[in-house]
C-alpha cells in the first residue's frame, strides 16, 4: 500500500487515496478499522476539506477537479479546468488550485465567476450581467443591435443577452443538440450565427448555423424577466430543501444546528428577493379602442339580424336494451403508421471515462426517479447520471455487469453474463437484496408480472424473484445476448442470423422479422403499443418494428450520430427512448 494523501473528515473519519489501487478513495475510523471503498473518475492526486458536508478531489493528469458530499460519496459538481491540476486548497468560500506554473483562484461553483462584462474600448465598464444558467461561457458575439450572444459550455445554452445587460433569453439548448459548445459568432450580413461544438476538449466535432430571426431590437420583456428571477429562485429554494433533508438523514445534531443556521440566513435572502420581485413588478391592463367607423356603425344600426325557427322531421331510433344486452363490443387497437413515428432530442452526453480504453455499455435503463443507469461490461461499476446528464456517481458492483431491468418500484435485477448469476439491488440504497446463481451464463435480462425471463446463448430461464426456477424455455436459439418483455410477449435479437424474434411467455413463436437494413441486432425495448424498437451494432442504426412484425421503419442511422448502439431502453410512462452507444453516448429522446 502506497497512501499518496489524506484527510480528516468533520465526522472523525480518516480518508487516504492508495496510490497503489487507482480510481479509489478509502475510508477508516480513527482506529484504524476500514469503512469502505469509494470508486472514483480518476487517480486521486489531493483533498481538501470544504465544509461540514464536502470535500474536493483532484487528479493525476485531469483537466477537471470534483466536490463531493463526504456523507454519501456522491459527486455534486463536476468543475472542468483549462489544464491539468495538481494540489487543491480551501479557504474563504474559495478554492486554490495549483498548477504546474501558477496558482488559480476560484468559486465553488466553477472555475469562472459565469460573468458577462461590456466595457468601453478605455477598459470603463458599463455592465455587468451574472446568471446561473450560463456555466463556464466560453465564447461571445455581438449583432448588429449590440445584443449579446454568449455560449455556456457546461450549461449547453446559447443566451442571448440584451445590450444594456438588463434582460436575458436561452435561445437553444441541449435539447437543441447543443453540447459543451466553445465558440459563436454572427454574421450581421446574413443574419446567421455559427457555433461550433466540442465533444472532448480540443477536439472539434459538429459545426452547425441557426438563423436568428426576430431578433428583439429593443429589449426582452420585464414581464419575462421578473418571471425568470422567480423561476430561478424557485430552483434555490428547491435545492435549499433537499440539502435540508439530507443534512437531518445523515449529519449530527451539531452539524444540522450549524447547517440549519446557515440555510436559514439562505431562505431570508431568497425570500426577500422574492418581495422586492413581486413589490416591483406591474399588472398590465389592456384596452381596446373601437375605430370611428365602429362607433359610428354601432349607434346608428339597430338591427345585425333575425333569428328564426322552423319545424323539421326528426332524426331519434330507438334502440332496445335487450338487443345492447346480446351484443358485446370489442375494442380494435389502430394501428400506427411507422413512418408517423418521430423522435425529438432532450438530452444528450458522454459517460465519464473512469480509464481511458476500458468502456463498453452493455445496457441501460431510465430509473422511476428519472435518472439513468448504466452498465459498464468492462469495469466493476454501474453508472448513475441524472435527468439533465450530470454525473450522480459509480455503484461498485460485484463483477462486471452486462444487463439491467428495472423491477418497479425500487428494485433493479443485474446479469454478471459468463459469471452465471444476477443480483435483486435496491435502487434507493444500491445494496444486494439477493444473489441468485444460475445454471448457465445469463446476458439478457427482463421482468414481467414477478418473473424474472434470463437469456444464456441457446435457453431462456424463467425465475420468481425469490431465485426458483420455473421453467427454461428450449428454443432455437443461437447468439441471443439481449431480451425484452412486455404484457404477454417475449422478444429477443439473434445476432448470429439478423432476426428479431416475437413469442408468446412460454415461448411459442409468433413472428420473426429479418432486413437487410439491420446487421448485428442488439438491445431490444418495446413502446405502449407493442411496437419494436431494436439497434443495429453494425449497421449503426435504430429500426422500429409494428407490433404484427409486418412493417418497419429506420428512424437513426449514422447521419443521426448513431456509432455503435448497443442497447436501447422505452420509458411507457414518459414515452421516452433512452439509447446508449458502447463508447458511453447517451441520449434521451422523446417519442412524438
């Protein structure tokens, strides 16, 4: 054991970084005895204690330092750095990062202050505008009505600001395919801006152009305005309240007299905002003034018309209620026309590379709280992002994952594939519940209705959630890695022959599906309406198939950005299509 740093948390415990063990941090009691292991992004290189509840890390070699809570571990901010640091250091609200030739200050909240300044060309300045919305800006443009544009690298925003710095607009965002954008410029002549995006640093991927229009000459709306400030309040004071029940869960009693002094101070603060944005905002009544002609029209007419009523046949059956009583009626589902089916873009990232060359996600899933999980086939770790593709943390695991099925409300089960067994993990608390060991090597993984359908190469096992075997289901199966359930249909990809499969729970086939347009068919999800989503390894693209497996039709290829897909994961409940790529792209799309 090398121990390369260490630190004394608030609560007395002791936390080291081995520098023989990379990507882990450990915890001991003052007596020595060991706690845990925390895996980490990257080679610990120091820590310093923020507060009560936080630490910073950095790392060898990384462009990038982390605050996490030392309570659970969890990563709160993820700060991205021009270069690679070194030692870290706390003191006054503020952080002290060393580089290899000088010493930088920040905030905690990013290495920039997220600041916008206008000056004369004299260096006086004329304003200043600051939102939380727009992290780490790192590129500025100005049209022809000295509005400003201004592109937030880890906010993936484009913002536009007006020329005297009172007011502000997102004009695109993530959803919009922006992501970690480094520079814009407008062009006054055509009235266009280009922006260029980055997929890792340095590195330049898309270069994209958005035609400006209605541009506002004159300044946005303080109406809009005021109604942004409350919104972004709301958002303080929501974060202030979940900061609050996790001090009380996990803090002592002097840590939440402490805390809870300070989160006070914080609401008096916001609440006060709050007034003085109410006190200063205006109603706006609204009139209407008739023209001349009108007024004139309505004193001299007496009459606009005649109501009249006449008699006719009527149109009444009667119906007898003994005829209703012998007929009964069936509801037939329509059928969606596959070509009608859209996607639309909401989020989109990379996974975090905890090694560099040793990511492949094998699966992923949206959680019921609506944060994403993914599985790592060649690290020992599930990977938790939420809904706006923040890193949450990595969930050590017990070998190396392939699959995931969600099992609602607040289970997950995990397939270790050549390991033959899978794990029942709460989703609260990431702890096993149960272990079960399986005859066979099991890659894919679903649940219907209390039953676990586990997919080994050649044979489906049918298990209870307590680990029985109820059944194995001998099938022509060949190279089956992936497997989906839905009411009472079993689905699964043969990526040997190309084929999609459908069967009924206990097996019996009921249509395959075969193109030309699908090569190496992987992960498999099925919609609201039985139809079928599956992506193609190879052909890099994302098929939807009609529930009958009579028509189909490709709604991602490569042009889409589609490289490698390995599985795809239907949200019924938001009608949301998750889809994640071997090299760790995920994105979120929704289902229109």
């Amino acid at each position: 054991m090398k121990i390369n740093v260490c630190a004394i948390l608030p609560n007395g415990h002791l936390l080291m970084a081995n520098g023989t063990k990379e990507n882990h941090l450990n915890v001991y009691r003052d007596t020595g005895e060991h706690i845990r292991d925390i895996l980490v992004s990257g080679k610990p290189y120091d820590i310093a204690v923020i507060d009560l509840n936080r630490i910073v890390v950095t790392y060898w070699n990384a462009f990038y330092l982390e605050v996490m809570n030392n309570n659970t571990f969890n990563v709160e901010k993820n700060i991205s750095l021009q270069n690679s640091c070194f030692e870290v250091s706390h003191g006054d609200g503020r952080l002290y990062v060393v580089y290899e030739n000088d010493i930088q200050v920040m905030d905690l909240s990013d290495n920039s202050t997220n600041q916008v300044h206008c000056c004369r060309l004299n260096g006086e300045e004329l304003w200043k505008f600051e939102c939380d919305l727009i992290e780490l800006p790192h590129d500025i443009t100005v049209d022809s009505y000295q509005n400003v544009y201004v592109v937030g690298y880890n906010s993936n925003n484009l913002t536009i600001i007006q020329h005297d710095g009172k007011y502000s607009k997102t004009l695109l965002t993530e959803a919009d395919g922006l992501y970690h954008p480094t520079a814009v410029d407008f062009d006054t002549d055509k009235r266009t801006l280009l922006i260029c995006l980055h997929s890792i640093w340095h590195n330049v991927e898309i270069i994209s152009k958005h035609n400006i229009q209605g541009t506002p000459k004159y300044g946005l709306s303080s109406i809009l305005w005021s109604m942004f400030n409350l919104e972004s309040t709301e958002d303080k004071l929501t974060k202030i309240r979940e900061e609050t029940l996790h001090m009380k869960q996990f803090s002592s009693d002097i840590q939440v007299f402490l805390g809870t002094r300070q989160i006070n101070n914080l609401v008096v603060s916001e609440t006060e905002s709050i007034k003085s944005a109410i006190g200063t905002t205006k109603d706006n009544e609204l009139k209407i003034v008739f023209h001349n002609l009108i007024v004139k029209l309505l004193d001299e007419v007496k009459e606009f018309g005649q109501i009249k009523v006449s008699a006719c046949a009527t149109s009444l059956h009667f119906r007898d209620i003994k005829i209703d009583q012998a007929q009964i009626g069936i509801t037939i589902p329509t059928s969606r026309n596959m070509s009608e089916i859209k996607l639309q873009v909401m989020t989109s990232f990379d996974i975090f590379k905890y090694r560099k060359h040793t990511m492949n996600i094998s699966s992923c899933v949206s959680l019921p709280d609506g944060h994403f999980l993914m599985a790592n086939g060649k690290g020992k770790h599930l990977i938790l992002y939420n809904d706006k593709g923040k890193h949450v943390r990595a969930i050590p695991v017990s070998s190396r994952p392939y699959d995931i099925t969600v099992i609602k409300p607040s289970r997950i089960a995990v397939s270790y594939g050549d390991a033959k067994y899978l794990e029942i993990i709460d989703i609260n608390t990431f702890t096993v519940e149960k272990k079960i060991e399986l005859k066979d090597d099991c890659f894919g993984v679903s649940e219907e209705d209390g039953r676990l359908y586990v997919v080994g190469y050649s044979s489906i096992q049918v298990l209870d959630l307590s680990g029985r075997q109820l059944e194995t289901l001998k099938m022509e199966l060949n190279d089956v890695y992936y497997i989906t359930t839905s009411k009472d249909r079993l689905l699964y990809t043969d990526t040997s022959k190309n084929k999609v499969h459908c069967c009924r729970l206990n097996g019996e086939e009921l249509w395959q599906f075969e193109s030309e347009s699908i090569r190496l068919p992987v992960g498999i999800t099925v919609d609201n309406k039985q139809n079928v989503y599956v992506v193609g390894h190879s052909s890099r693209n994302l098929t939807v198939i009609q529930h009958n497996g009579k028509d189909s039709t490709t709604l991602l290829t490569l042009q889409d950005g589609l490289h490698k897909p390995n599985d795809v994961y239907f949200d019924k409940e938001k009608r949301t299509l998750l889809l994640c790529n071997e090299r760790g792209k995920v994105t979120l799309y929704k289902v229109i």
